[in-house]
C-alpha cells in the first residue's frame, strides 16, 4: 500500500458491476441532470454523478418556502420536482453524450408499479451506467410510510426493479429514517442490489418564532450538510459490517478529508450533495485533494482505503445509545 513520495495516484474503484474513474460522485437532487454543472467543472474529471430523483411523470413539488439553512446544514422539502424520465430520455441524457463520467439514474415512486415502470424504461437507455432506487419516497399504498423502513417492502421492490432493468448495476439508497438502518441493507441485498448508497436525507425541521409557523411550507424536510456527518460516517461503518455489498457514502463530505473518512469507514465510493450548493466546484477540489493527499501519505491505489478503520476495543456492539 506504501510507495515512495511522487507518481501518479490510482484513484479508480470498483463497486460490483461499476467501475468509476475515481471515488467522487456528484449526489442526487444537488446536481441537477449534470449540464447544469457545465460552467463550473468537467464532468469528465467526476467519478459519476446522479440525476435528480426521475418519476413516470413530470413533477413540480412542493410549494415554497421549500429550503432553508440551518446550523451546519440545510433542509429540504422539494417534493421530487422533476422532468419525468420520458423527457430525461429524451432531452438530458442525449446531452451527456461523451461526457467521459458515469451517469447514474436516480429513481423513485410512490407505488411499487411506479419503480418499477421506470426503471423499465431506462434499462437499455444508451451511456446511462446505473440506477440508484430512492427508498425514501412516501409509499402511497401503504398509508405514505417511505418504503425503506419496512424491509418485507425493500425486499420486494428491489427485486422487482431487478428484474425489470437487468441490464444496469442496481444501487440502492437506504434512509436514515429507521431504527437500524443494517437492517434495510441487508434486505436491499437479498432483493438484489449489487451495491448500497447511504445516507439520505434526516427528517427534521425549522421554527420561526415570531411567526410561530413552520419555516417550510411541507413543515417536514430533510436535514443534509456537515451536521449529518457524524451520523452517516456510524451508519456507514454499521452497513459496511453488516451487509457485505459495495457502498457509496455520503452525508455532508465537504472536503477530501470528509470524503477519505468514509472510505476509511467502509466507502469504496462517496457522494457529494449539499457542498455543490455553496460552492459548485467542490466535488472536482475533492478529486484533485483525494490525489494529492494520497501522494503525500504514500498511498498508491486509493481504493485500499476502504474499511481500514481499526478498533483498538473490537468492534462497537449494535445500535446503543448514552
Ligand atoms: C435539495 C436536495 C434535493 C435532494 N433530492 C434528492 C433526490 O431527488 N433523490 C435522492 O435520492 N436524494 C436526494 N437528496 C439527498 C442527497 O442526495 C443526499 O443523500 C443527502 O443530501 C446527504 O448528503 P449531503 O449531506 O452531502 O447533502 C437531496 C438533497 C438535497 C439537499
């Protein structure tokens, strides 16, 4: 693992089917269909990036205030607007063609026919390399609890997006919306995910006093940004123990010290979200920070990284608190 001081770093990884030119892969709903990131960054230099959540049908969402800042972080209530994937196939992917990274298709629904339709649709689509399932969407048959807390649910409907895009390297996206979130990896593994993301967003909220209202129109939305960080890199590190599939993970990675601790925590990729809204360079500073950090450590291949985090007590017992 150890080389001398200069020589090119090896940044690519392999997660199951896909293999990624480097371990930096721009996150769901903070990158838009990627050309929007065209003024700022090279998609080439990218090891991925992931679409906006993509539905049967277009979306508009919900009613604003739908974002707010809060200590550390953010919160959204964007409600999954998007073009639907008719369009996607039709308009954004045909605009990445050649882009040179991997472009990952975000997927969700609010019945299982609606993943399932979906994915159907993007199997096969050309210079489209995955699939990422958001399971934390509001399953509408089941009285609007989100499919990825119940792993019977998990189960079936990975599977049967299996079966319906056997073409494409399936991703599954775990909330961290759940009790023990090894739990839902392990049913995404027996329904036939090949690797796992995690985490999606917390649920949470914001007051504002004077008014005495909700700050968010939804009331409910979803917590991202540095102050998650802690809370992803223990979830990621349980999965990583736990359920033995690749893992992409994310939740506030702002720097490339962020991002190489989840790796050291079980990550063979990671994912960039909130940090490409304040500064919409900062997945491409992380691929170039990733290199130089490794040359200096005198780390050959950045992918051997992953899961080295020792513990000096054994490893931490199931979920405890206090
Ligand atoms: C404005 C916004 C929109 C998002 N939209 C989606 C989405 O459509 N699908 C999805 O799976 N995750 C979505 N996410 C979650 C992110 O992809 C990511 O899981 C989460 O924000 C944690 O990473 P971060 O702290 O780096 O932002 C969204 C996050 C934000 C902030």
């Amino acid at each position: 693992m150890k080389r001398s001081r200069g020589g090119a770093t090896d940044l690519s990884v392999q997660l199951g089917p896909l293999r990624l030119k480097n371990p930096i892969v721009a996150a769901s709903g903070t990158f838009g269909y990627g050309t929007e990131f065209l003024p700022y960054l090279k998609l080439a230099d990218l090891g991925g990036f992931v679409t906006k959540g993509l539905s049967l049908l277009p979306r508009r969402g919900n009613a604003p205030p739908r974002t707010c800042e809060t200590p550390s972080g953010m919160l959204n209530a964007i409600g999954l607007a998007n073009v639907g994937v008719e369009a996607f196939l039709d308009e954004k992917l045909p605009a990445l063609r050649g882009c040179g990274t991997a472009v990952i298709a975000n997927v969700f629904g609010e019945t299982r026919e609606e993943y399932v339709a979906v994915a159907r649709r993007l199997n096969g689509a050309p210079d489209l390399h995955a699939i990422e399932l958001n399971l934390s969407c509001p399953n509408t048959e089941k009285g609007g609890i989100a499919f990825g807390v119940s792993p019977p649910v998990i189960r079936e409907v990975v599977a049967a997006v299996r079966r319906a895009a056997p073409g494409l390297p399936l991703i599954v996206k775990l909330t961290p919306n759940i009790t023990d979130i090894a739990v839902a990896g392990r049913a995404a593994r027996d329904g036939g995910a090949d690797m796992l993301s995690l985490v999606n967003t917390f649920l949470g909220m914001a007051v504002d006093l004077r008014a005495r209202r909700p700050v968010l129109d939804n009331v409910v939305g979803g917590l991202s940004g540095p102050a998650i960080k802690p809370l992803a890199l223990y979830m990621v590190q349980r999965v990583y123990r736990e359920v033995g599939l690749p893992i992409m993970g994310m939740g506030g990675i702002s720097g490339a010290e962020d991002a190489l601790e989840f790796m050291v925590a079980g990550s063979a990729a990671v994912q960039v979200g909130t940090a490409n809204f304040f500064d919409p360079t900062a997945s491409v500073r992380m691929v170039r920070d990733i290199d130089a950090w490794c040359r200096r450590e005198g780390i050959r291949a950045v992918r051997e990284l992953t899961g080295t985090l020792q513990f000096p007590h054994g490893a931490p017992p199931a979920p405890c608190a206090g």
